[in-house]
C-alpha cells in the first residue's frame, strides 16, 4: 500500500475542503462588519418623549419654590428698607426734640389732638406731597426738596432710596394732642406721641382708598407681592419727651391715664 493510500485511508485525517467553502465571500464580510450592534442603535421617539415628560416634571416641582424663594426675598428687602427710613424719621424727630428745637412747623402736622384715641385708627394717605426726599444724594441740587417741613398727616412723602429720582417708597408721619403740648409761641412742647407708616411704591394707586385701623403687611412667604398694596410695610410708633421741662412727666402720667393737674 502507497503512502497516499495510508493517509486518505486512515479514520483522523480531516477531509479536504476547497477555500471557498471555509470562508465567507468578500461582501458578505463586509456587510456583517458594518452591521450595527444593540449598543449603537439610535434613540428611539418613545425614548425621546419619556425624556421631555421628565424634565417637564423636573421643572415643573423646582420653579415654584424658586419664584417663591425670589419673590419673598424681594418683599423682606423691601420691608428692611421701609424700617430703616421710618426709624431715621423718628430718631430725627427725637433728636430735635432733646434739643429742644421742635417748634410747632418743624414737627409732624396734627393727626389727632386727643392723647387716648389709638394712632392706628387715623386715617392713610389719601394723597401723595409735593415735597420729595432723596435719600442717597448723587452731587449738589437734583430732585430733594425735602428740608423738613411740615407735611399734612393725610399726604406722604415721595422717599428715593437709589438715586433715581423715582419714588421707591412713601412715608405718613404724625403726632398727636398737639393742643396740649404745643402752645402759643410753642413754649409747652413738653410730649407727644409719634406715627411713622412707610408704604411701598406699589400701594400709590391704593392711596385714598386704604381704611383704617392700619396694621402693617403680613411679610409671610409669597410668590407675588403679599398686601404690600394695601398696607404699609413698617409702622412705628414712639413716645417724644422733652426731658428738660419738668411739665413733661406730668404730661406723660396724664396719657398713661392720670388725672393730677399739670402746672
């Protein structure tokens, strides 16, 4: 037996296959390489509105406190701005008052003269003043025309906090028994009761229409402007003493309630 018949006889010699039955033809190759896979498929249009549905509702939980947040951080800016004024307008009246230079004109006017009825029960501002305080001064003259004349209780005062020459604010300011305390010549300025109200910008076309009793604005959290509209944003009320006239304790005794006789 030949060599060849050995090798083509023996049952662990592979059968001879031609090349082209053990490869793949060309384009047929080339087309299973270009074939994408499972991870490189492209988003799908359910895939893209899940997405959209998602980031509406994302937005749609994350914009309200945020407008919330802006909007009460904006009413307390404000609200610390109008106590600031009403306190530099009753630190100025006392002042004025210890040293003894408060004459009736350079007072506050007259809201009632009566020592028991309650500050709060007078009337707002049915009207805006023709006088205008800049508070932030920007070089000489512009629109302060403010020197500290005496404004009537039912108007208030234009007050600019930025510069402007734009109303930001509006201040009411007041006192009471003016009879008592105030006499001919101005010589018994001996006390008297203050009220200083400093409304928003916003509350100007409310002017005139506001009642009374006045309480000051619920600064509460808000998403727009809260009852800045309808209520002034600080209220305060203070009790001025000239302490360098002996009349004036006695005068003082008589608003708490007193009945002994002043000299």
């Amino acid at each position: 037996m030949s060599i060849l018949t050995q090798l083509s006889a023996s049952p662990q010699s592979a059968p001879f296959r031609p090349p082209s039955r053990r490869f793949k033809s060309l384009p047929k190759l080339l087309s299973s390489v270009n074939q994408p896979t499972s991870s490189q498929a492209g988003v799908t249009l359910l895939e893209c509105l899940i997405a959209v549905a998602v980031i509406g509702i994302t937005s749609a939980l994350i914009l309200p406190p945020l407008f919330v947040a802006a909007a009460s951080r904006v009413q307390n800016r404000r609200a610390e701005q109008a106590l600031q004024i009403a306190q530099g307008e009753v630190d100025r009246i006392q002042t004025m008052v210890a040293s003894g230079y408060h004459t009736d004109p350079r007072l506050p006017a007259t809201g009632t003269t009566s020592a028991t009825v309650g500050l709060n029960t007078i009337a707002p501002p049915a009207s805006v003043a023709s006088s205008f305080l800049k508070s932030v001064k920007t070089g000489t003259g512009g629109c302060n025309t403010y020197t500290g004349q005496q404004i009537p209780a039912n108007q208030a005062l234009s007050v600019d906090v930025d510069g402007d020459c734009t109303a930001d604010f509006y201040m009411q300011v007041f006192r009471d028994n003016a009879a008592n305390n105030i006499a001919a010549g101005g010589t018994q300025r001996s006390n008297f009761r203050l009220a200083v109200r400093v409304y928003s910008a916003l509350a100007l076309p409310n002017f005139g229409s506001m009642s009374a009793p006045v309480l000051p604005a619920s600064l509460q959290i808000t998403s727009g402007e809260g009852n800045q509209r309808l209520r002034p944003l600080a209220v305060l009320y203070s009790q001025a003493v000239w302490s360098d006239q002996s009349i004036s304790l006695c005068k003082l005794q008589q608003q708490l309630g007193s009945t002994i006789a002043c000299n």
